[in-house]
C-alpha cells in the first residue's frame, strides 16, 4: 500500500465520524432524502453516502484506485462543508443533513 493510500485511508476516517449502520439507517430517512442537487432523481450526496457505506465495509486490500479517488472527493467534501457552517443552531438544518449524507455528522465533532 502506497504512502499516499494510507493518507487517503487516514484523512477519510477523520473526516466520516459516522459508523456504516448509522449512516446506512440515516440514508434511509426523509430528511436525508430532502437535502442535496437531484437533478438525476437522486442527491449526489445520498448516492455517495450509499458508496460510503461500501467503503466503510470494505477490506483494506480490496479497496480500488476509484474507491481511493472517491474517499478523497468525500474528504473535500466535508473540509469544504464545514467551513460554510451557518450561524445557529445547525441540528435539523439541511447544513447538517447534507454533511450527514457524506458520512460527517458535525454534532458527533
């Protein structure tokens, strides 16, 4: 496994602090389901909080270049969601639930 892997691997872990049960029984709420562009039916962050679900019951040495690529978009993601946080009470805010679909629950911080 490269050095770089390993980041990705580390970086992603820090970044998604919801466990695969809790974020797959998140995604099947109507709030998660409200939040996010649909503009194919489904969010782009509910169809990745789908493939983080993957990911987080992924092997280690199964995991993929594509697999690696899209934690990396998960990380930027989050670092980006969270430096837009609005003012407030953020726990039934659509801030917080898109963030929720990518795996970061920033009340768990």
């Amino acid at each position: 496994m490269s050095d770089d892997q390993d980041q990705t691997r580390q970086e992603f872990g820090e970044a998604v602090n919801m466990t695969a049960s809790t974020l797959e029984k998140w995604l099947g709420t109507d709030e998660s389901k409200e939040v996010g562009d649909k503009s194919s039916g489904e969010s782009t962050g509910h169809a990745s909080g789908r493939r983080i679900v993957t990911l987080l019951k992924t092997k280690r040495d199964d995991l993929t270049d594509s697999d690696y690529q899209h934690m990396r978009k998960v990380v930027g993601y989050v670092h980006r969601h969270l430096a837009q946080k609005p003012d407030g009470d953020v726990k039934d805010s659509r801030w917080r639930y898109s963030l929720m679909n990518w795996g970061h629950d920033p009340l768990e911080d």
